[in-house]
C-alpha cells in the first residue's frame, strides 16, 4: 500500500502540491477524453437547412347533407436536411489546451531546478531555444513584432529558475511551482491584455507546436515501457506469480501483447487490410502513461541521485503527462488528424520497437531470478548484464527504423499538422489566401489528410467556388472519409442540379458509415424529391432511429406522409406519431391536422414568435398552419401576424391572408369579409384564392347572391360547383343544373349528381346560426345575442332581433350601428331596411328613414311591407307633428 500511495510519506506542502497535481491531470485526460470522441465535430457543426413548400388542404367545409363543398387552400409543410458547416476552430478548445499546457510546463520547469547542473542546464537552454522557434513576436506584445516578449519570457522563467536551483537550494517544491504557475500567470495576462494579435491565444499555440509536440512525443517515448513493466509486475507479485509460472505467464503475456502491436502497425501502414477493429492507441497511450506514475518511480530510483522522484521525477513526469494530455486535447479539438496520426503511430511504433528491446532487456538481466522465485519487479531497473539505456537508445534506434520504412510519413504528417495550426490561425482571422497557401504547404507533406482537405473545401465555400469545394471534399473522402464531407459533397452536387451524383455520393456514405443519422436524412430528402415515397420512407425511418437529433427526420416523415398517402392512411399513421416539442415537426402536424379535416384545440408554441420578430421556415410554417387549424379557436393570430407582417415585409401576404382566418372564424367577421373584399379587386396571381375563400366564406353566412358575385371569376371545378350551390341555395335551381351538367360534361364524377338530387331536394346547410337564433329568441339576453351576432353578423333575423332587443333598452345606437354593418354584405334583407328606417326615425333622420322606407317597399313582400308601414307611418307622422310644433 506505501508502493501505491507513495505520497503518504512526504511533507504536507508535497501531498497538497501532490493531490492538486493528480486533479490537473484529471482534468486534462477529461479535456482529452472529451475532444476525442468526436474530433471533427469540435470544428464542423451539423447545421439544419429549412425548406418550405405548400400542399393544399380543405379547411373550409360547407356540409350539404351527406355532402360536402369544400375550397382547396394552401397548407404549408417544412422539410429538413442537414448540411455540414464550413470547419472553425472552437476559441474554448485553445483557452482549455494553455490552461493544461501551461500548468505541466510550470511543473517540468520547477522539476528542472531541484536536478543536477548538467541537467538543469541543459533542460533550460533547450527550453529557451524552443521559446525562440516559438516566434512570440507574432503575438505583437504592445504593438510591434520585437522581441520584447521573448525576452521578458526568457528572463522570467530562466531568471525564477536559476534563483531557485542555484541559490535557493532548500525552498521546497511546492514553492517552486507556486513560483513557475506565478509566472506563467503573468505572462498569461500580459499577452491577454498587452497583444494587438486578433486571436492571441489561437497565435501562440500555432507557432509553439514544435515546443508541445517535442514535449507529447516525449512523453509516449518515456512511457513506452510501462506496460511490458507491469507484466513484470503481474507475473512475479503475490502468490501467484512465484516460480517458473510467473515467467512462462510473462513471456506469453508480452509476446500477445507484441503482436498487438505488430497487428495494429501492419493496419495502420495498410499492409494488412482485415476490417477488424483492434485496441485502440488511445487506451495504449493511457494505460501506459498510468502505470509509468508508479513505473517511473523506480526507475528515478536507479538513476542514483540524478532525476531523484520524490524533488523531480514525479513532477517532471506529472508535467509531460498533462502536456501531451493537454496537446492531444488541442489537435483532437482542432481535427488536426495528420498530428493524431504522428501521436498514434509513436504509441504504436515506440511501445513495439521498445517493448521489443525492454523484453530482450528483461530475459537477458532477469531469467536467472525467474527461476529463483524471486519479486523480479523489486530489482527491474538493476540490470546485471544489458543496460536500461542501451535498450532505450536500441529501442528509439528501432522507432527510427520503423519511420523509415514509411518513408518518415510521421514526421511529414507532423509537419503537415504544422501548417495546418498555422492556416486555422489565418482562416480564423480572414486571411482565406494565406490560410489556403498553408493548407496546399500541408498537403505537400501529406496530400490525403482530412484537416487540409475540408478546410481547404470551407475556404472555397467561403469564396463561392463549389467546383474547387467538391473536389476537396473528394480528396478529404480518400484516406480518413467522414459523415460531413459525404453531406458537404453531396450539398454541393445538388447545388449543380447533378442529382444522382448526389445520390451516389450518400449511398458511398452509408456504405462506410451505416449507422448515421445524418446521411440517411439527406437521402430520404433526395428521394423524396423524385417521389420515390417508398424509398423516402425507408431511410428517413431508419434516420428517426440513428440520428442525433430524430425529431428531423421525424419531421420530414410527416411532410411526406402529407403529400403521398392517403386519407385513410395518413388518419391511421397520423394516430401513431409520437407527438415531439420541435416547431418544424409541430407545423407538419398542424398540417396534416388540416388536410385531415382535424380541428381540436392546440396549444399555441410561444418559441414560434423568436425575440426579434424575424420568422424562419419553422416559425413561418407553424404561424399559417396554426392560423387556419385553430381559426375557430383562437383569435390570438388575427391580431399577432399582422403586427410580424410590418417585421417580414416579403411575407406579409402570406401572413396576412392568415390572419383573415381567426378573424373570420372566431374575430371580426365584418373586418374578414372587407379585407378580402379589397384583395379580390386587385389583379394577381392569387386573386382566384382570394376570390373562392372570399365565395365559400359568404356561403357560410348565407350571403348567396354575394356569394355568386365573388366566385363567378374563379376557374375550374371548385368556382363551377361553388357557383352552382350558391344558385341552388338562392332558389335559382335552373341555373345551377346548368352549371353542373356543364362540370359533369368535363369530367364524369357520381357525386356531382349526388350533388345534384341533394341540392334539388331543397337539402340547406347546417349552420350554427338558426340554433343561436332559436336560443336568444326563447332566451333573449344579452349574452345569447351578442353570440348569435358574433356567429353570423349578418343574419337578417338575428339583426332584426338584435336591434329590437337595443330599441328596447334605449341602446338606439348600438342597434344602428348593428344594422349598417349587416346591410355592407345583406342589402336586399327587408329586415334590415325595416330596422334601418325604423332607428333613423328614432334619431330624427327622415331622409335616411325616407330611404329605408323605400328599400323596404322594393325588397318585401307587399303583405310585410304593409305590415312595416302600420309601424314607421305613426313614428314619422308623430316625429314630423313634433318638428312642426317647434
């Protein structure tokens, strides 16, 4: 337990400085963890593309017995797609990568001072020139590319450092890295508020790679034993691991393990092309670096005295650790994939040339003591034939020669992640020239990395050059293909009308990559577009299982069962949809609401109105859909689309028309009729819309002959029939048979002459007003009429009633004003004359009285107007006694 807990025994200043130290390292395998779970999707987003597109819909239905006339209208329908955006360097990834970077420099440099002058020295000057090929000039510290920072960085932590090794011997180590972490906070600061570079943090660590990636691949290097190390340690602690046992267990421990190593190699160099999934470098890398906190504390103990663990090994080691933890962080976070691979290849190729060398190391030293029985890992690192650095400088000779016979692609991918640093520096600041002549630098080295590629094909993107785009992508597909530049091409190939390439190129990516969500959206969407429903169906369903973000797919499901199934159908598949939080997919249901002829109250989705009033496809679709879904049972949008109409000027029509719904249906019926009134005497492209809804709405209110005057210009079956039930429903059945024998001439339909018998049957429309009519007559409150008023405001009956019931209560007003809206859109009701002569009397206009009067005489019967004149003759005659006295 003291072996494991090593720290159990030193002063409380080093267990402080030691447990902070574990949770820095903590924290950066974390950094590190999380950015390699998807490197590229720290720098490439999936963005939604939003598509609008209408399908008509009968929301407005005029039941006749066991038929029905119904307008066709437009409901709108949303589809998604996602795109792959243009690659960007994350700004919190480079703040998170000098937090770690910095704090494992702090603990190396601090760890430098309590180690022997030759080493100390050497470690220093090493530094230094690191810091000079790190070019801090480009950092323009108080607005100048001098050397100034360099200077102030060299005489900062060489000055602190050589005061604490050479003439504060005694200062514990806790201090010294309190002092190093001191300092690199300032220097921190003064870049952070002193630098005129645009992207200060992004500068520094693009020209110091070489100082971090030195420092990583140090790192693996040093840590190449570990494991082989603790197969030592398996095989001979405990009981189990005592005599010939514990090396025949060692030998075929390490032997497999090897042969890993070879298997992995021979994958990566493409060699071997087996299609198996092997361990990956990562948990090699890990568990290495793991074990070597324990590892190298034994083998700091055999240097006798020069890296002693307890003042230097441990936190020199704890420092490369969180470094190349920190450093791997950045590339992962960046999508630098040649880096990777250079880290890769050195876990790899270091721990099988090493591992090699450390088991000739182990049997030619050691197997005497095997056959003793004895702990082989208490004496490891004291060999009695073959040195422990002569196997290191044998085992880096191997990886030399392993390089080699790639043709050194490690160190050129290197390279290549260099100049990629370098053009994410200036593509971040919008310098695409010198940000595009580092990426081709890149490719030289290594032509077929997906870092070079894609960002080559985002700058062209940028610049509006899709053919330069698409043939990056293709080249970022050669070596490592991902999901985004399948849907970037793919994006690009539709963009140039080349469909089936399009198509070619999703199918390639599901090929490689089965499972994503993504690709399988964007073909269904493609597929859809052909009306291939079937096919369509098939992938978006798989897209609504795989996918990130299923409510998308989800979404473009209901869009086509929309548009290509059947109402029996669509009712059936409508019924089993899980109902989902998303506005694309709430606007889709909405629609399908209508063409289903489904209206239940909805609540309205408050996110659909954004801050700024600026509507997307979303938000646009779920506002007209919900307006003509809930027009009977919400008013809100009459007044709310009209206010976001001034906001959207290049929509306001369509919103507007929108709004006329809930202020016909559940508003101002009055307001409704006239504005759709003035929009059919405007000629355009919509006014037989216009025209059938005005039409269909003035058949509702039993306004036939209005009725025939808006739907006489209207074209086509639905003007025809429209026509012929308004004329039917204003007893002039001749002309209606005509007009429907002229329909049944142009296309054959039994319903047009099921239609037909109804209409001649003397069928009327069910309408909610004679209920409301029987309702304030039995009952006649003022509640019960100002619903039967609101139903139908122009009923010459419930007018009639209405106006007796203000006469009554000495509301003349009221009542007058009832009437002279009535009478906009029912001017030949002698009901409403009869009351418009009637209030004129009482608020002493004869001429206007005089006018009703005459109005009545001409529209009534003679029987009612007699009945009308025993009524307004004594009125007029006591109003006109009245005046002539006075």
């Amino acid at each position: 337990m003291n072996d494991l807990l090593f720290w159990k025994v030193w002063s409380p200043s080093e267990r402080r400085m030691a447990v902070g130290t574990f949770l820095v390292l903590i924290l950066a395998l974390a950094f590190l963890i999380w950015k390699c779970m998807d490197p590229l999707g720290n720098v490439v987003r999936w963005n939604v593309v939003s598509e609008l597109s209408e399908t008509t819909a009968v929301v407005d239905v005029l039941q006749l017995g066991q038929w029905q006339y119904g307008i066709s209208t437009p409901t709108h329908l949303v589809t998604e797609s996602f795109m792959s955006s243009v690659m960007e360097v994350d700004a919190m990834t480079v703040y998170l990568f000098w937090i770690g970077a910095l704090a494992g420099l702090s603990l190396v440099l601090a760890a430098l001072t309590t180690m022997p002058r030759f080493w100390y020295l050497a470690g220093t000057i090493l530094f230094i020139l690191f810091l000079a090929f790190a070019r801090l000039e480009t950092l323009r510290v108080f607005g100048a590319e001098n050397r100034l920072l360099f200077l102030i960085a060299t005489a900062s932590y060489g000055g602190l450092s050589y005061y604490f090794h050479a003439f504060r011997p005694d200062i514990g180590i806790a201090s010294r890295i309190a002092g190093m972490i001191g300092v690199s906070v300032l220097l921190a600061a003064l870049v952070g508020f002193g630098s005129s570079a645009p992207v200060p943090a992004l500068t520094a660590a693009a020209y110091s790679f070489p100082l971090w990636l030195v420092a990583a691949m140090l790192f693996l290097l040093v840590s190449a034993t570990e494991i082989m190390a603790g197969f030592v340690w398996l095989s001979t602690s405990g009981e189990t691991g005592k005599g010939r046992s514990g090396l025949v267990q060692f030998i075929v421990i390490s032997v497999l393990y090897l042969l890993l190593l070879l298997l992995i190699y021979l994958q990566n160099t493409r060699q071997i092309d087996w299609n198996v999934t092997l361990v990956s470098p990562f948990y090699l890398a890990l568990a290495s670096g793991i074990l070597g906190i324990w590892g190298f504390k034994r083998r700091a103990d055999s240097t006798q005295g020069v890296i002693p663990f307890r003042s230097a090994g441990f936190w020199l080691y704890m420092g490369l650790f969180v470094i190349a933890a920190s450093f791997a962080g950045l590339m992962a976070g960046t999508a630098n994939d040649p880096v990777l691979e250079t880290l890769e290849d050195t876990v790899v190729q270091g721990q099988l040339a090493m591992g090699l060398l450390f088991l000739f190391y182990v049997l030619v030293n050691f197997w005497e003591v095997f056959k003793q029985k004895l702990a082989v890992y208490k004496v490891l690192y004291k060999p009695l034939r073959f040195g422990l650095t002569q196997t290191r400088l044998f085992g880096f000779a191997g990886l030399v020669v392993l390089f080699s016979m790639q043709r050194l692609l490690p160190l050129n991918q290197a390279i290549a992640g260099y100049f990629n640093e370098l053009g994410d520096l200036h593509a971040t600041t919008e310098e695409f020239t010198l940000a595009e002549q580092y990426y081709k630098l890149a490719l030289q080295q290594e032509f077929q990395n997906h870092k070079s590629n894609y960002a080559l094909a985002s700058i062209a993107l940028k610049q509006g050059d899709r053919n330069a785009a698409a043939y990056y992508f293709r080249q970022a597909l050669l070596k490592n293909p991902s999901p985004q530049a399948y849907a970037g091409l793919s994006g690009i190939l539709v963009q140039e009308s080349l469909f089936f390439d399009a198509v070619y190129s999703l199918q390639e990516g599901l090929r490689r990559f089965p499972a994503n969500g993504e690709l399988l959206n964007n073909l269904g969407m493609l597929y859809s577009k052909t009306n291939v429903a079937d096919s369509a169906y098939y992938y978006l369903d798989l897209a609504k299982s795989n996918a990130a973000r299923p409510e998308i797919p989800a979404t473009n499901l209901l869009a086509i069962l929309a548009k290509n199934t059947g109402s029996g159908l669509l009712d059936s598949l409508a019924a089993s949809s899980e109902k989902r939080d998303y506005l694309s997919w709430q606007a889709n249901w909405l629609a399908v609401q209508n063409i289903r002829q489904q209206f239940h109250k909805e609540d309205f989705n408050r996110k659909a109105v954004p801050g700024d009033s600026l509507l997307s496809v979303s938000s646009l679709a779920y506002l007209l859909n919900y307006a003509t879904n809930q027009a009977a049972f919400d008013s809100l949008p009459a007044t709310l689309l009209p206010r976001l109409a001034v906001k959207n000027p290049m929509l306001s029509q369509d919103l507007s028309l929108a709004a006329l719904y809930p202020q016909f249906y559940s508003g101002n019926k009055l307001k409704a009729l006239e504005t759709l009134t003035a929009w059919t005497a405007e000629e355009g492209e919509k006014s037989d819309l216009y025209h059938k809804i005005l039409g269909h709405w003035l058949l509702q209110l039993g306004l036939y002959d209005k009725a025939i005057e808006a739907l006489s210009p209207v074209e086509g079956i639905e003007g025809s029939l429209g026509m012929a039930v308004a004329n039917a429903l204003s007893n002039k059945k001749e002309i209606a048979v005509v007009l429907l024998d002229k329909a049944q001439e142009k296309a054959k339909n039994p319903a047009l002459e099921q239609l037909k018998q109804a209409l001649f049957a003397g069928v009327r429309p069910k309408s909610a007003t004679d209920s409301l009519f029987a309702v304030m007559s039995k009952s006649p409150s003022l509640q019960n009429i100002q619903n039967a008023v609101r139903t139908n405001p122009f009923d010459a009956r419930i007018i009639s009633a209405a106006s007796e019931f203000y006469r009554s209560k000495k509301q003349t007003k009221e009542a007058y004003q009832l009437v002279l809206d009535a009478l906009r859109y029912n001017e030949y009701a002698p009901e409403l004359w009869e009351q418009y002569a009637l209030l004129s009397l009482e608020q002493g206009l004869l001429g206007q009285a005089k006018e009703g009067e005459q109005k009545v005489m001409q529209y009534a019967l003679p029987a009612g107007y007699q009945q009308f004149l025993t009524h307004y003759q004594p009125m007029r005659a006591l109003i006109e006694k009245q005046r002539a006295e006075f």
